[in-house]
C-alpha cells in the first residue's frame, strides 16, 4: 500500500476487559439470596456461597486490570476550548 492508502495512527487506545464468567455467576449468587427469601434460608446459604467468592473474585481481577493500564497517554488531537468564544455585539 502506498503512504496515501495507510490508516491514519491511532490517538487514543481502547483496553477492553477480558470475557469472563464472573459477572454472571455473581447474578446467579443475588438471584438465588432473593428467591431464597420466599424460599427458606437453605436456598439463600447456596446463593450467598455463589454470590460472595465471585464478587470477590470479580472486583479482584478488574482492581488487577486496572493496576496493569497505562497511566497517562499522550493526547494527539487539538484541545478544545472549555467555553464556546462569545460573538461580538456588532454582529
């Protein structure tokens, strides 16, 4: 490809989180404490075995994505300003 044909660079880059159970299986966990409610307490012990560890465990593993980002990136583009510029009354 010639230089013309070429992407432009990117200026911000994206960290998206990685695929993981967690999320689910952490509903599943409140699911269960609030059926357990009408249920009885055997239900609600299962949810909150469920629920408990994989919220841990989530929260530990998006605290360890975070410590791995970078921790400034250099900005490319022109800053805009922070206040529209006022027009002239002469206008």
């Amino acid at each position: 490809m010639t230089p013309v044909e070429q992407p432009p660079q990117p200026t911000e880059l994206i960290y998206p989180p990685e695929p993981s159970w967690l999320p689910a299986l952490t509903g599943a966990g409140l699911a269960l404490i609030l059926v357990g409610l009408f249920i009885g307490w055997v239900v609600i012990v299962a949810g909150a075995v469920l629920f408990l560890p994989s919220l841990l465990s989530w929260i530990g593993r998006t605290r360890e994505s975070i410590a791995r980002l970078p921790r400034r990136q250099r900005p490319v583009t022109a800053v805009l300003p922070a206040v529209p510029p006022r027009r002239r009354a002469t206008e």
